[in-house]
C-alpha cells in the first residue's frame, strides 16, 4: 500500500509540474500573440501617418518640396530606427524573462 501510494504521490507532483509548464507555455503564447497584435497596430498607425505625410508631399502643401520630401525620409528613417530599437529592446526582455523562468524552475527542483 505504502508503495502505491509513492508512487501516487509522484505521479501527481508530475501532473502538477507538467500542469504548470503547460500554464507557462500558454502565457507566453498569449503574451506572444498580444505584442505582435499591439506591432501589427502600431505598423498601421505609422503607414498611415507617412502615406498622410507623402499625400501632402505629392499635392504640395509644403512651399518648399525638396523640404517636404527631406522631412517624409527623416520621418521614415527615425520611425524605422524606434521600432528597430523597440523590437530589439523587446527580445532582449523576453530573453531575460526565459534565464528567470529557468533559474526559477531549478531553485523549486531543488
């Protein structure tokens, strides 16, 4: 009986640990999901933007088109120059989210 029920217990302690990877790995997933929704958003904003910008270029409201287009590739490259950074600034997060979960998992094994 005594042995049943070890081998119940360690039964259970895996269900419970597989349960909880399983937990984490759906987080992530659904954090996942939520950043790429949130850059998919901000990428449209900011299309829209530099098609406004290049619409008022192409019909000349600014006196100086030269300047206008000047302003229109600034804008894009500052704006490509943020979400390279945000991207980069993202993953490196992530990475360090994983190093804890993993030091985490170690230090409960232990």
């Amino acid at each position: 009986m005594l042995d049943f029920l070890a081998k119940e217990l360690v039964r259970l302690q895996e269900e419970q640990k597989i349960h909880a990877l399983l937990m984490l790995a759906e987080r992530q997933r659904r954090m996942r999901e939520a950043e790429e929704s949130g850059r998919r958003q901000l990428e449209e904003s900011r299309r829209h933007e530099e098609d406004e910008l290049f619409r008022q270029a192409r019909e000349g409201h600014c006196w100086d088109w030269r300047q206008t287009i000047d302003t229109y590739l600034e804008d894009v490259i500052l704006s490509s120059m943020e979400r390279t950074a945000e991207e980069q600034a993202r993953e490196e997060v992530q990475k360090r989210a994983v190093e804890i979960n993993d030091i985490a998992y170690e230090m409960e094994s232990r």
